[in-house]
C-alpha cells in the first residue's frame, strides 16, 4: 500500500461479496491464521473473523493514507461450473447475488465511523433491489465536513444501461442529494470509455429536463446547468482531490 501511495495512487477498490463485520479479537486472528498456514481447515464463521479483521485493518489503514475506499458489492461469480473447469474464471457466468447486505454494512461502517477512521468512501450494489438501502444508507454516515463524503457509486456491471441509470438518478434524488453525486466512472483505458459518460450525461440531462417541463424543479438552465456540470466533473474532481 505504502508503495502505491508512493506511485501515486489515492484510490482503492474492492470487489467483495459483503463488508464483513464479525466481531473478534487479534490473538482469535492470529490462531487463525497460523492454523491455514499449516493447513489447517477453517470453518465458515472462522474465515468470516478473518475477512472482518483484515478488511478493517485496510479500511484503516486507507484512512491514515487519505485514500478513498471503494466496494463493488452484490456480484454472483462463475455459476457455471462446467465452464468454469474448462475455461476458468471471469467468461460471462457471472450474475447479480441475492444476499442481504445492509446489516453487516451498517455495523462495518459504523465501527470505523467509531474509531473516526471512516474515510471517504463509494459503495456500488449490482442487485436493484437495494438501491433504496444504499441510497439511505450513505445519509448515515455523511460529516458534514466533506460534501458526499459516503457515496453510492454509479450504476454498476448490469445496471450500467438506460434504465438502470434512470433507476439509480430517480433513487438518488428522491432518497439523498443528487447535486453530490460524483456521477459516472470507466475502469478501462479505451477509447470508448468516452462514450459511457457521454450516454450518462445524456440520461442525467433527459431527466432533469423532463422534470422541468413537469414543473418538478426550477426552469433555471443556470442552476440546473451548473448541478449537471458539477455531476458529470467538478464534484469528482473536489472529492478525489486531483489537481
């Protein structure tokens, strides 16, 4: 980690099933793990203590740092276990995850929020049914000193299409505060990454445009403007501190 900030990195990014948060204790870890170091099977609630400690000790960890922590939750992976034996992992067999999350979030956020290492941070869901959890859940642990400081990240993998980013838009604004929104993001390098932004910022505008012919908000194009342009740039470029 430490050779990462060094490089220049700020910004972290897990792809985990849950935000572990079982309770334990360091001399419980570290039996732990000495017992897998000489092979030793663990249990399910063993491995659960394990993923707890080591994901808080991180989450720490970026505090000290000033990262921000990002967490890719809700995915499904290699159903197909055929495929899986034949061609490994990450060929398309993955799907959404119907596993409850909000409890152990709560309690993981929480403990860090206690400790006042709780650092700025974006949550992704790949499950719909959750956006009205996540959208509430972030309120939770807003400081009033960071604006957006807990964030729920863009539509994500199966949601990243018209009607899933309307979905997460409506959500966000009716649930939290849409003008805090850091909006869209790519993790690729390519060329028509640009595009992906260009269709969200399509979508955003359609539907602030269409609230104000419902006479929904002001018919204020400079109010209204400036939210879109701090969505789709300023507001990402304040909250991850790029120069």
């Amino acid at each position: 980690m430490d050779f990462f900030h060094q490089n220049g990195c700020r910004i972290s990014d897990h792809g985990i099933i849950t935000l572990w948060c079982e309770s334990y204790t360091e001399s419980n870890v570290e039996q732990i793990f000495n017992q897998v170091r000489k092979g030793i099977l663990q249990d399910i609630q063993a491995a659960n203590q394990f993923r707890s400690a080591l994901l808080h000790d991180m989450a720490v960890m970026y505090c000290e740092l000033g990262w921000t922590q990002q967490f890719h939750l809700g995915a499904l992976r290699n159903n197909n276990l055929r495929l899986f034996k034949l061609l490994g992992p990450d060929i398309g067999c993955d799907s959404i995850n119907d596993r409850l999350l909000a409890e152990d979030m709560s309690a993981f956020f929480s403990r860090l929020d206690n400790e006042n290492k709780l650092v700025r941070t974006i949550i992704y869901n790949l499950n719909a049914r959750d956006n009205d959890m996540f959208a509430t859940m972030i309120g939770n642990f807003q400081d009033g000193k960071i604006q957006g400081k807990i964030q729920w990240g863009a539509p994500w993998w199966f949601h990243d299409q018209k009607i899933g980013i309307e979905k997460h838009i409506e959500t966000l604004s009716s649930l939290g505060l849409l003008s805090c929104f850091v909006g869209m993001l790519t993790d690729s390098r390519s060329l028509l990454s640009f595009t992906r932004h260009e269709y969200f910022r399509r979508i955003l505008c359609n539907i602030l445009g269409n609230d104000i012919e419902k006479g929904e908000i002001p018919n204020d194009i400079p109010l209204i403007g400036n939210m879109v342009k701090n969505i789709c740039y300023h507001n990402a470029k304040k909250y991850f501190r790029f120069d």
